[in-house]
C-alpha cells in the first residue's frame, strides 16, 4: 500500500477513538495522556540514543507520569519541583559514571520533560474549561492545519518552506493557515457562546502557524540524530511524537491564552 493509503487508513481507525477518549475526559483522558507521553519520551530519548548520547530513559519517563498526575490533581504547584528533581537525578547520575559523562545527556533527559511532559499535562485542565473541552476545538484545528497544508503542497507546492523538510512547501504552509482560520471562524458560528469572533480569528492564525512550527521544529531534531521518523507505530504516520508534534508547541499557548487572558 502508498504512504497516503496507509495515512488514511491510520487515520480512520485512530481520529474517533481520539475523539471518543477526548469527548470522554476525566480519567480515560489522562490514562490516554500518560500512555502519550510515555511512548512520545520513549521515541525522543531513543532518537538520541540512536546519535550516542546516554538520556535515563525509563527513570524519565517515571518522572514524566508523576508531573503529569500531579498536574491532573493540583495543577502547576509540583511541576517545577519536578523538573527540579529530574535535573538532580540526571546530573548526579552523570557525575558517579566517571570518564563517560557528558552534561548534553543532564540538557537531553530534563527537555524531554519540558517539551513533552509539561504541554500534554496540561490537556485535563483545557478538557475541563467552563468554555466546554477545548481539547477537541484544538485537535480539529490541529488535523485541518496538517491535513490543508499536505493537500495544498501536493496540489499547488512550488517553493520550498523551510531546509529542515525540504518537502514542505510555502504554498502548502499558507493554504493550511488560511483555511484553518477558516474552520476556526466556522467554529464560531456554531458555537458563539462559547468562542468569540476575536477568539476564533486570533487562535485560528496562531494555532495554524504553532502547528506548522512544531512538526517542523521535530522534523530538526530527527534530523540532527539522522533518523526517518520517530518510530514506526502508526502505518503511514511514523510514531506517536511524529503524530503529536504540533499539538506540544500549539497546547501550552492555548492554555495561557483560555485561562489567563481570555474574556
């Protein structure tokens, strides 16, 4: 079968059990987030290690399911004393092994917790919003921008978008953008109590381009361990990172904006 046959398929099988896990919330929701972040950190460390760096893979990924359940309880109270204690571990871990430290691998192991960890524990508090789950208004967005800017590139691609994926296109990243705004404003029309037209125009454009810049800033770091994707898990789409890259850089801005700014 061709690539996008494999992606279709993926994708009718995985987007409604998403949506039923998404639409569910509570704890189906945050046992699907601890399930994410844990094979998404596996599939990170585990590209380093392919380049010869040494991240404490599983002591993370512990680490990792605490923030992430402490998170779900109390919010952000635990998650710096968290990222304290993952930094300490991986740094006296460094020091007792002798000739073959190497601080890179102290940066590797408390990244990996500040890119993925902290942007998925923040999932069950947008799924809870007196707004309704924003969750899913950012899982559709997310899939209108990939999907939109995949089909645009095909169709009508000419101008490489970025060295990092040189397939991606400037005309593929703009007709992804624009139509994901789109959807977003529909959004708004049905459901105006919930998302005003400023919300929809703003996070329309915002979240059209954070999910661009997070397929592409993962795309870099396959690229500086020289791997194809981040595994092989999902037929058509490489690994649970490769499919949730852009839902790490576009959650954290959309959580700040619905609780701290918006009216």
């Amino acid at each position: 079968m061709s690539n996008l046959t494999n992606r279709v398929l993926a994708a009718i099988v995985g987007i409604p059990l998403l949506l039923a896990v998404v639409i569910s919330g509570g704890k189906i929701l945050l046992i699907f987030t601890l399930l994410l972040s844990s094979l998404a950190l596996w599939e990170f460390y585990g590209m380093f290690i392919k380049k010869g760096y040494s991240p404490l893979r599983i002591p993370m990924l512990i680490l990792s399911a605490i923030s992430i359940i402490l998170f779900d309880l109390y919010r952000s109270e635990y998650l710096i004393t968290v990222l304290y204690l993952s930094f300490v571990l991986s740094s006296i871990i460094q020091i007792v092994k002798g000739k073959n430290w190497d601080p890179m691998n102290i940066m590797i192991d408390v990244f990996g917790l500040i890119y993925i960890s902290i942007p998925l524990s923040l999932l069950s508090g947008l799924a809870s919003h007196p707004k309704g789950n924003i969750v899913l208004y950012v899982f559709i967005l997310i899939w209108s921008c990939d999907t939109f800017a995949y089909f645009g590139g095909r169709m009508f691609g000419k101008t490489p978008l970025s060295s990092i994926s040189p397939k991606k296109t400037i005309e593929g990243s703009v007709t992804g953008l624009v139509l994901t705004a789109l959807i977003s404003v529909a959004l708004h029309f049905l459901y105006p109590e919930r998302l005003t037209l400023f919300d929809a125009v703003f996070l329309g454009v915002i979240i059209g381009m954070l999910s661009q810049a997070g397929d592409l800033f993962e795309s870099m770091i396959k690229r500086y361990c020289d791997v194809k994707d981040s595994s092989n898990i999902i037929p058509g789409h490489g690994g649970v990172l490769d499919r949730f890259d852009s839902l790490l850089f576009v959650i954290p801005f959309v959580y700040i904006y619905f609780f701290y700014f918006q009216k």
